[in-house]
C-alpha cells in the first residue's frame, strides 16, 4: 500500500524533480559548452561523409548561437539518465511496493535504450543525407547553412533516441496492468501501422530509406517488449 499524497504534495514532488532536471542540464550544458567544437566535430561528420560541399553560415551571430544550442544539446544528451530518473522518483508514490521494484532496472533500460537510439541516428544520418541529397542531380548545387544542418542533425539523432523509449512504458503499463502480452500479440498489424506512422512523424527527414531505418528497430523493439512481459512479469 502506498501512502496518499494531496494535489500540493504532487505539486512540490514535481517541482522538485524538475529543479534537479534542469541542474543536471544546466550542469551538462557546461560541459557541453566546453567541448562544443569537439561536439560540432562529430555532427559535421556525416555530413562530410555525404557531400564535399562545406557548412556555410550567414550571419556574424550564427557560430555564438549555434555553440549555445549545441552546449544544451550535449547538456541533454549527458543529463538524460538523470532525467529518466527523476521520472521514475516522481511516478513511485503511485506506484506499490511490488510495481516500484522495476524503477530502478527501468530508469537504466531507458537509458541505454536512448543512448543506443542516439547512436543508431546518427550513423543512419549519413545514409539520410545522401538519399536527400540525391534529389538535386546536377542541375542543383547544396548550400546548407550550419543552422540549418546542425538543427536537423540534432532533431534527427534526438528523434531515434525518443523512438527507443516506447518499449519501457509498455513494459510499464504491463507491470500496472493496464495491457498484457497477449494483447500485445494480437495487436501486431496496428502496431506495425503506429510504428510506421510514428516513425513518419519523427524524422525530419521524410525520405523512405530514414523511416525503415527507424521503423524496423521500434517493430523489433515491439517484440521485445512483448517477450520480457512474458518473461520477468510472469515469473
């Protein structure tokens, strides 16, 4: 049995758990601002990888606020396990004491789940780009802004480590019982609808090749979360 919390409580909880959140990004931001050309480094690989062409800018503030969002790009990236945490800390009161066992091994699943979505996004960024690129043949010449490219890098590595977290709150819902895994199995045709469309929604991109680069491993995802519902919620 959980004990009850009033509206205010909830409300203090929150903010609590948002206060240490946005620390933990204002902490990695710092750290992100310090190593930013190390980070824009890294995010103009795969677009070297793709053209020959180099990053242009133009206006004199575009580096300043391009290192600013940069620095609060590697702060989010860094301080996502403690974000995923805070999460889970607020959700626990909800929860009992049998349910509250899983947020620890969750908070960690979440968090190499994000990373290695991050990961997959980025060496699929490269492949994106090309394929974009492609459209132009030899009547078009790229020109592409460093705002621009950083920001679609950005929304679209992000976007891959936001889709890998969806297998953690099925496995969620089942530990509180709200689906089962057979639910889960028989519904395979809509899930691969959602994903499909889901994945269409998430990637800045658009292009065909992006959406089976993420749509195939949330579907594999699917079904993994339909194995370890079977598996750990059942034992």
């Amino acid at each position: 049995m959980t004990s009850r919390m009033s509206l205010m409580d909830h409300l203090v909880e929150l903010r609590s758990r948002l206060i240490k959140s946005l620390v933990a990004v204002a902490v990695g931001s710092v750290v992100g601002f310090i190593f930013y050309r190390d980070i824009l480094a890294v995010l103009a690989k795969p677009y070297e990888g793709a053209t020959d062409q180099p990053l242009a800018f133009f206006q004199p503030t575009e580096p300043f606020s391009l290192a600013l969002r940069v620095a609060l790009f590697g702060g989010f990236i860094i301080a996502s396990p403690v974000i995923m945490y805070q999460v889970w800390r607020f959700i626990g009161p909800a929860l009992t004491n049998r349910e509250r066992r899983y947020v620890y091994p969750l908070s960690a699943v979440m968090a190499l789940l994000f990373m290695s979505g991050v990961a997959l996004g980025y060496y699929t960024l490269p492949l994106a780009l090309r394929v974009l690129f492609s459209f132009a043949g030899d009547l078009l010449q790229e020109t592409v802004g460093v705002n621009f490219y950083f920001s679609f890098a950005m929304r679209f590595i992000l976007a891959f480590g936001l889709a890998f977290q969806f297998p953690v709150f099925l496995f969620a819902a089942a530990a509180l019982g709200l689906i089962s895994s057979r639910a889960l199995r028989e519904q395979r045709r809509w899930a691969v609808v959602v994903v499909v469309v889901a994945a269409a929604l998430m990637t800045p991109g658009g292009d065909p090749i992006t959406l089976l680069m993420l749509s195939t491993p949330m579907y594999l995802l699917y079904e993994a979360s339909i194995l370890s519902i079977r598996l750990i919620l059942k034992r």
